[in-house]
C-alpha cells in the first residue's frame, strides 16, 4: 500500500498539465487569533495560578496566480511568542500552491498541512472552533507537554484529494507524501530542517457524506529514528534499532440533527520496536455533543482520552471531562468560555521516569477573532 501510494501520487504530478490562462486575482492577507485567560487550580495541592495568553495568531496570504492556480503562505505564532524572553513559538505552517481541475481533482505542491480526520483541516480556523483550548493532539499551544505529531502528522509536500458524488452522497480522498520525523535541527551537522533519512511519510484519508452525517478514516506510515515517549524524554535502550516503524491509524464522525451536533474521533499509535516487553503505543478519542440554542450562542460537553504508552517503565492514561460554550458576537469576532477537571491514572514502574499526574481543574475565556 504504502509504494503504490509513493507511485501513484508521483505519477499524478508528472502528468498534470502545467497549462493555464493567466487570471491573477489581487493579494489577499486576512487571519485568525485567539487570546486566552486561564484559571488553574491542582485538585491534591491546591497550587493556583492565572495566565493571559496570545495563544495563537495565523497571519495568511492568498493569491490566485492563474486560472485554477492558487498560492497560499500560512505563518503562525503561539502562546506569547517572543525571542527576546524566549517565549512560545513561530512557524512558517503552510507554503503551497495548489491546482484546482475540478471538485474530483486537487494537487497541492509545497508545506501544508495534511488530511488526517476531519479536525486537522479546521484546527487553526479558531473562530469557527468552540473551544478554548482543542482537543489535546490538535492543541499547538500545549506542544510542550503533548508530543502532538506522534498523534497527527503535522506536515506534507505533496497531496491529491477530491470530493465524488451526486445530490446526498459523496465520497472522499485525499493522498499525500512528505518527510518523516527524522529532521535535523540546527545543533546537528546537517543543514537544518532536512530529512536525515531515505524514508518518506505516506498517508491517506477516504471518507463519505450523506446530507449531515459525515465519517471516514485515515492512515500515516512512516519510520522515526530514536524512541522519543515525551517531548523531552527519551528511552536510550541499545538494543533499539535505528529507524522503528511508525503507524497512524484515525476514524472521524460527524452528525447534525436538529439543533444538536456530535463529533468523534480515534488515534491509535503503533510502534514496531522489535525489543522484548518495549511498547510505546499511543491512543486519543474524543466525543462532542453540542447545541446551537440559537445562531449566536452554542454550548457543548465533551470528553476526551489519552493513553500513552512507556513500557515497561510507565502506562499513563488521563480523562478530560469539559463543557463550555461558544457567542458568536459578529461573523469576526467569537467568544468563548470553557471549563475542564483533568484526572490522571498513571502507573510508575520506573522511578526514574518523572511525570506530574495531579489532578486539576482549568477555567478558560477567550476571544477569538477573523481579521
């Protein structure tokens, strides 16, 4: 699957006609941010603590270059960023140009995000997103304490999708290819930002829609150099080769009816390590259910799972249970409220291994605005 994947989606870049009637249209630059104040307090020692947060801006350009060509820039800063103090983060998220043949046919050529269940393509789109802070694997501002691109790839070169079908039902793909995880940083001997090894990422996504119900499922493969269990913890173990398989597998749903939405999603992780009683697998779901009380105000609860697997030197899950509720006060400008209590159910088997595991409650505002 995985080389028929590789040759088909080169096969459709070689064939793609480069032809086109010029038809530039002018530099559209437009964006999202959300600024956030968050209340914390830890259930077992009661430590508190309060924090304003720009976490997160998109600051995005867009141009039609010719008929059925489209280029498009998409820069993003999170959580207060500032070189000076050495805060957050900044990154060039999306440079592509895309070729639009029809509905059917797609080909985005250049760093963009790939499709993989249906929330990555919206997760930077923060005021048409209810909450405060997203479901955790889709959450930049939490990159610190998440390793989110174990869970989602976060990054492509080159991909296909269209949308086929008639009247109610429509069916979906998408096929892309990029780097694997294996990037050289700017303390390696390597030019920076390069992939390492002779391995490409591959991935897909095929879905359906019938009128308000939508649902699909998605794949990545690829291999990882090292075992990296946390952002900041790696297992050293000699026996680990250098390159370990790496799967992503995904479902998404999705379903309106009257007033009423339900959104769900899976991520499961598996890792072939080859080294006896070593097992790194991963797994998220989260569940929505909201209402819209009118077309201003929608309120939703929502729960959400992570386990992560260390063993045998840890097994850590953690439930969130959360509710809140989203104003649409213009068609720019969004307000939000969100409350959360966090519950850990961590087994230590090595003391070495360190991890907070205190429960906590967090109280979220933010506004979001279009610009």
């Amino acid at each position: 699957m995985a080389k028929f994947t590789s040759c088909f989606l080169l096969l459709i870049l070689l064939s793609v006609s480069l032809s086109a009637q010029t038809q530039e249209s002018d530099l559209r630059i437009f964006g999202y941010f959300q600024n956030s104040f968050a209340h914390e307090t830890e259930a077992n020692t009661q430590k508190r603590h309060n924090s304003f947060n720009l976490q997160q801006l998109n600051l995005i350009a867009q141009k039609d270059l010719a008929e059925n060509w489209r280029a498009f820039v998409n820069l993003k800063i999170i959580n207060n960023f500032s070189t000076e103090k050495r805060w957050g983060a900044y990154s060039i998220e999306e440079a592509w140009l895309r070729y639009r043949y029809n509905n059917q046919f797609n080909l985005k050529l250049g760093l963009q995000i790939p499709i993989f269940n249906s929330f990555n393509e919206i997760k930077d789109r923060t005021p048409l997103v209810p909450y405060v802070v997203k479901p955790l694997v889709y959450e930049d501002s939490y990159a610190d304490i998440i390793p989110i691109e174990d869970f989602v790839p976060r990054q492509a070169f080159l991909q296909v999708y269209g949308l086929y079908g008639k009247n109610k039902l429509k069916f979906e793909y998408a096929m892309y290819l990029g780097n694997s995880s294996n990037i050289s940083t700017w303390s390696d001997e390597n030019i920076s930002g390069v992939d390492t090894s002779d391995t490409i990422m591959q991935g897909w996504r095929i879905g359906m829609r019938y009128e308000n119900l939508r649902a699909g499922i998605s794949f990545t493969n690829d291999q990882v150099a090292g075992i990296k269990a946390l952002p900041n913890y790696f297992i050293e173990d000699s026996s680990i080769q250098d390159r370990v398989h790496r799967v992503r597998l995904g479902a998404d749903f999705s379903y309106e009816f009257a007033n009423f939405d339900f959104k769900a999603e899976y991520i499961t992780v598996f890792h072939d390590e080859k080294v006896e009683d070593l097992n790194l697998n991963k797994e998220f779901f989260y569940s929505t259910l909201g209402y819209y009380f009118d077309e201003q105000w929608y309120g939703y609860i929502s729960y959400w799972f992570d386990r992560e697997k260390f063993l045998p030197f840890a097994d850590i899950s953690f439930e969130v249970f959360t509710t809140g509720a989203s104003m649409r006060f213009t068609d720019r400008i969004t307000f939000k409220a969100q409350y959360a209590y966090v519950k850990f159910n961590p087994h230590i088997y090595d003391p070495g291994f360190v991890y907070s595991t205190d429960d906590f409650n967090y109280y979220g505002l933010a506004a979001s605005v279009y610009f």
